[in-house]
C-alpha cells in the first residue's frame, strides 16, 4: 500500500476508485465502502484510493475537545492496508482546508486525483459547512458517483459515536463486533510489561482487565484510571499491537 501527505506530487493513477472520510476505526460501515472501492476498481482494472485527513477535523474545528480516536493514524494505516487498498492519501486538515467549498474541492483537490468513481456514504458531507453530499457530486461532479447505505448489525446500528460509547463502558465485545476486527492498541512494551508511547487522544477501554492477543499470543491485559497498561506475561520487547476484543 502506498501511502501520500498532501496532494502534491502525485502520481498518475490508473481509473482511480476512491472514498473519502476520517475512517476512525475502520468500523464495518468504513469496511463495506473499502469493500465496493476495491471491487469497483478490480472491475475497471484501476487503483482503489482512501482519501483520509489529519488531524480529525473534529479537533481543528474545535467540535472535539472531549472526544478520543478509535486509531490513531498509524494504527488506521495499518487497519488499511490489512484491507487491500492499494493506496492512501492524507490530507492536511487545517483551519483554512476546512473554508475550501465543495465546488472548489471537486474542481482542485478531486481532480488532481484524476478519480474515475467516487464511493460515498449515506450520509457522507463534506466542504466548507457540510454543504456538500451525494446529491452535490452527482450533479457537479465529473466522475461515477456510487453511495453505499447505512449499515447495522442486529439491533445496532453502525457508528463510531456507538463504538466508543461501547469502549467507555468496557464493552469491548460489543464495540469488537461493530468493528468487524478486534479493537487495536499500538504502543511500545517495556521490561515490565507496561505499554508506553499510548497517543493521549487514542481512546482507551474503561479501567479494567481484558483477554488481549499479541502477535498471536494470549495476554491478560489491565488498564487503570491513570491509562496505564500492563501486560501479563511481559514476555515482548518494543512495538507492539494489542488486539482486544
């Protein structure tokens, strides 16, 4: 998977099918986007693209100061790549990108790109105060536009709001399956099996102990009120993903 920061130099794309959006989590509503990005784009021999941003617009625009990340953008690029993407670009979100118009995304960030079909969520808005939808790149747009409706499983519907309500009451389970993956922890391990370098916006489950997996072995893992994270048995050295679910 290739990754891009910023939209210069770029490189020529073949019949680029791309989506767009912050994708914290890769949630299985994100899962089923990727998965009509990456179809569409073996059906027309092209490239599949996400188009994502950082930081999360949310802090820039100042709607987020309580709110943590399910994936930092590390973790979010290697939830990516585990999908089959074959490339990313990450935007710069910035107070003065998020003045940029739909009509002025489209016509110089978009086109850049070159895209061929633009997959969108349901209710996917974007621009310079949310003007614009599927309905906008419809009927401004110079490419194939496909909208993927909301998902729900059972008696939830699909949100990362929903998720990390889950994870702040340790219902790890239950924030796992509207994932579709195991909920993911990168960090550095030390000789006594405490995790350090844990970004301060990444979300942590509530205090408690959790059955967690490490490069495919079983550890038990006890998160505290502080956020620190201990591991048992301490038996890694360096980085490490903690897969919990």
């Amino acid at each position: 998977m290739r990754v891009f920061k910023g939209l210069d130099n770029l490189p020529k794309f073949n019949n680029a099918v791309a989506t767009m959006g912050s994708f914290d989590g890769i949630h299985c509503g994100h899962r089923e986007l990727l998965r009509r990005v990456i179809n569409r784009a073996e059906e027309i021999d092209g490239e599949s693209i996400v188009i994502t941003f950082d930081p999360h617009p949310r802090y820039v625009l100042g709607t987020g100061d309580r709110m943590q990340l399910l994936s930092t953008l590390e973790e979010k690029l290697w939830l990516l790549e585990k999908t089959g993407i074959d490339n990313v670009i990450i935007i710069p979100f910035t107070k003065e990108f998020s003045q940029t118009s739909p009509q002025e995304f489209i016509e110089k960030d978009i086109a850049r790109i070159g895209i061929n079909t633009l997959v969108v969520g349901y209710n996917h808005r974007f621009g310079h105060k949310k003007e614009g939808d599927y309905d906008f790149l419809e009927q401004r747009g110079t490419f194939n536009v496909l909208m993927v409706e909301q998902q729900q499983m059972a008696d939830s519907k699909v949100s990362s709001t929903i998720i990390r309500q889950a994870l702040s009451r340790g219902r790890v389970d239950k924030a796992a399956k509207l994932l579709s993956h195991p909920y993911i922890i990168m960090g550095e391990i030390t000789s006594d099996g405490t995790i350090k370098s844990i970004d301060q916006q990444k979300l942590l489950p509530a205090a408690g102990v959790y059955d967690a997996t490490i490069e495919g072995k079983g550890v038990e893992l006890t998160i505290d009120d502080e956020r620190t994270i201990k591991v048992v048995p301490a038996d890694f050295r360096g980085k490490v993903i903690i897969e919990i679910e």
